[in-house]
C-alpha cells in the first residue's frame, strides 16, 4: 500500500481523508499546515501529499513549489485539495508542480 500525506488545516478534512484512506492500508500521516508538511515530506518521503491550499501559515502552492526543489520529493506526486475553484489557481496548481487539482467538497 501507499505511504500518503494528508495537508490541511480542518481538522474535520484530516479525518475524514484519514478514514478513508487508513482502513484501505494505506500508511496515512497528518500534518495541519505547511511549515510541517514540508518537515514531515522530507523526513519520510511519502508516496503521495494530498495537499490543501488554503492554510495560514504557507498556502500549498509554495508548500508544492518547495517540495520540487528538494531533490527526495521532486518527484512525490501532489494533488491539491481546496475550495479555490478560479480557473487561475487551477493554473497555479499545475504551475506549481501539482498533479491534480480536485475541488472540495469532493466525493
């Protein structure tokens, strides 16, 4: 199973994606904002970063910008999660070295 990083600072988001995803065998970790994503990221370089955009301390586009320029997770695939549905920040999204740009809520 995949190694996955969740990103987001509600609480009730981090629950939810993990009760999703932990049952299934995923290996799930949590972080409530960017300054840890990035900590978390390089410490243990998950399969994937499930990743909001809207945070207070970094929003994920630079969070994803950072992640790109450290060689162990240039390459750890990003989908972005968020409520920003403009079409510029769907552009931002994928500028920024996202895979994905998916629109909560989500199904």
């Amino acid at each position: 199973m995949a190694s996955i990083l969740i990103v987001d600072d509600v609480p009730e988001n981090l629950q939810v994606l993990f009760g999703i995803l932990e049952p299934l065998g995923h290996e799930v970790r949590i972080s409530s904002g960017g300054v840890e994503a990035l900590k978390l990221a390089r410490e243990y370089v998950p399969d994937l970063i499930l990743l909001d955009v809207n945070m207070p301390d970094i929003n994920g586009f630079d969070v994803c910008r950072k992640l790109r320029q450290v060689k162990t997770t240039e390459d750890v695939p990003v989908i972005f999660l968020t409520a920003r549905i403009e079409p510029e920040d769907v552009v931002e999204g994928f500028a920024a070295g996202g895979a994905d740009y998916l629109v909560k809520p989500f199904n």
